[in-house]
C-alpha cells in the first residue's frame, strides 16, 4: 500500500515540477541547463528587441528585458534569472541606448537609469523565485493532505469491510448456539445479509483516488459479480453472466446497487433452478437518455408464491431501489424471472 502512495506522490511532483526545466532534464548538469535557459530567453528579448525598433525605435530599453527575466527564472531558477538579467542589460545598454554599439552615455541621466532598471530586474529576479519556490511547497503540501487522506480512506475501508466480516460471523455463531427454529432461520438470514453487504462493500473499494465520489458501475457489477461466484461457490450448473456499460454513479447510490444485486442473486440461486440441472443468471447495465437500466434476469422456475405475496425480502429489494433512486419491476413466469429497475438521472 506504502509504495502506491510512494508512486502518487512521484507522480505528483512531476506535475508541480513541470515547469522547471532543471527536474525535467535530471542527465544534464543544472547549471548547463541553467546557462542554456539565460541564452534562449535573452535571444527571444533581443529579437522582440528588434520587432519593436521597427515601430519606436529605442522605446523601453529596459522594459522589453522584463517578461522575459521572469519566465526565465521561473522555467531555470534564480541562477537562469539572474544570468538573463545581466545579459539583456549588457544589451540593452551597448545596443539600444545612445550611444549605440558602445557602453557610453549620451545623456548623464542613463547612467542612473540603467542602475536603477538593473537593480528593479534583480528585485523581480528575487520575486519570481521566492513566488515559484512558494507555489513548489503549497502545491506539494497539498497533495501530501491528499495523499494522507487517501491512506485514511483506504484504512477506514479495510476496518469496515472487517468489522462487517465479525458481524456476520458474531450472527452465525449464534445461530449455531441457538435451539429456536424461527431464530436460527432469522440469524441466518441477518447473517446472509451482513455477509452480502460486506461482498457489496468490497466491491465498492477505491480504485480511482482521483475521483472518490463517483463508482464506474462496469468494473464495480464485474468486482461484485466476481465475489458473489466466490461466496456462493458457483460451479458450471449456476452461470452468472455480466453486461453493463460504462456510467459514473454516486457512491452511495452504486452502493445501493449493489445491494440489490446482491439480494437478487442470492434468491435466483437458492429458488430458480429447483429441479434443473443448470441455469443462467444475467446482471444487465445500461445508460439510456433519461438515466440508467438495471436488469436482472434468470431463466429459472420463476418465484415461489411465499416469495412473490410481499415477503420480508421483496421489502428489502423495495428499500434497495429506493436508497439507489430507482423503481423496482419484477415479472415472473414458469421460464424465469425478470428484475428491472430504472434509475433517475444519472451524473
């Protein structure tokens, strides 16, 4: 688990360092890279340099210098900043001020202002590293509450899905212990139920850290679909069969879902296939314009009547659709028995 939040992180950096040439090129000695930034930038001022003298010649000596001593410090450092100032000040004064193609002064005041442009460069060359250095930590420090939360999330997951795998077997050993018909089979039952709702946990873990709130209902039908073969050891007589689509959904609501099919599964193969050989449970998934479509189907005996007249566990399937935002369908026939529930829109 440790080294996945190690590679999060590492990946993380890349990112917040794609700006500075220095990390993207780790062969190259930095103060190459450094010299390398300086010359480009300084080349791109002198040829801007150029475009403007063809409008106002000599206009802003230095002030064309300036954009380009920022970005040099930011995609070099202080160093690739410091050296981009000094040379297109060098050539703003031998070749932009009068007198041009020397290092005299025409007029006494630009002396003084070469000064001063030169000192306000160093400030900016000062002011765009400590804000590039001030952006590198806060964006690392976020993505390190980002990854401790993730951790937490991951831990929080791994101690319910455990708390729930103790209830469950809490349940089943007192049904063990009891000599209560009625209550044995309703520990059983609330057994069952733990038991389906820690696969349905399970299958809900977080995968995609980048986007908690939302569940790819393919990969979580097919997770689920995968421990419900486990759990109930299916073999060759008992096929079950996935479809779905692609589609986000809330986690709590793909939660929902699953429950439902969890419960719907577990009652096709306790009650469809009485008296047959084999049979084939499908769990169906699609989006259509007004939201989603969850079918389950089986090609059973259909329901038995103390099943269908409105038993303990049609409430649940009822609560399930309604806790997912859908509405609950059922037909039933001597060729098997058809589930379809429609849910509102979906994100």
């Amino acid at each position: 688990m440790f080294s996945k939040f190690s590679k999060f992180n590492t990946n993380s950096l890349a990112r917040v360092n794609r700006l500075d040439l220095i990390d993207l090129t780790p062969n190259i000695p930095p103060f190459i890279v450094q010299i390398m930034v300086a010359v480009i930038f300084t080349g791109i001022a002198a040829a801007a340099r150029e475009i403007i003298n063809n409008w106002f010649i000599g206009a802003g000596p230095f002030a064309v210098n300036v954009p380009f001593v920022l970005l040099a410090t930011l995609f070099g450092r202080f160093r690739a900043g410091f050296l981009t100032l000094v040379l297109t000040t060098v050539y703003s004064w031998y070749y932009v001020l009068p007198v041009t193609g020397s290092f005299l002064f025409e007029e006494p005041g630009d002396g003084p202002r070469t000064l001063v442009n030169a000192a306000t460069g160093l400030i900016i060359v000062f002011l765009g590293d400590a804000a590039r250095n001030a952006g590198r930590w806060l964006v690392l420090e976020k993505e390190q509450h980002i990854a401790e939360r993730d951790m937490l999330l991951v831990e929080v997951d791994h101690r319910v899905k455990n708390n729930l795998a103790i209830l469950s077997s809490l349940l089943a050993l007192q049904e063990r212990k009891s000599e209560n018909a009625e209550v044995k089979s309703a520990l059983s039952k609330a057994a069952s139920r733990v038991h389906s709702l820690s696969k349905a946990y399970e299958s809900l873990r977080y995968d995609n850290l980048d986007n908690i709130a939302v569940v790819d209902m393919r990969d979580f039908l097919n997770r689920l679909a995968g421990s419900l073969r486990e759990a109930m050891a299916l073999d060759e007589r008992i096929e079950l069969v996935v479809a779905a689509e692609p589609c986000d959904l809330s986690r709590d609501r793909a939660g929902a879902v699953g429950l439902l099919v969890n419960e719907l599964v577990t009652n096709a193969v306790k009650h469809a296939f009485v008296d047959r050989d084999k049979g084939i449970i499908r769990v169906e998934w699609r989006t259509v314009s007004e939201g989603a479509v969850l079918v389950v189907s089986d090609d059973g005996v259909g329901l038995p009547d103390t099943v269908r007249d409105g038993a303990q566990g049609i409430q649940f399937l009822n609560a399930f659709a309604q806790m997912a935002k859908g509405e609950l369908d059922s037909e039933t026939s001597e060729n098997g028995t058809r589930y379809i529930c429609n849910l509102e829109e979906t994100p």
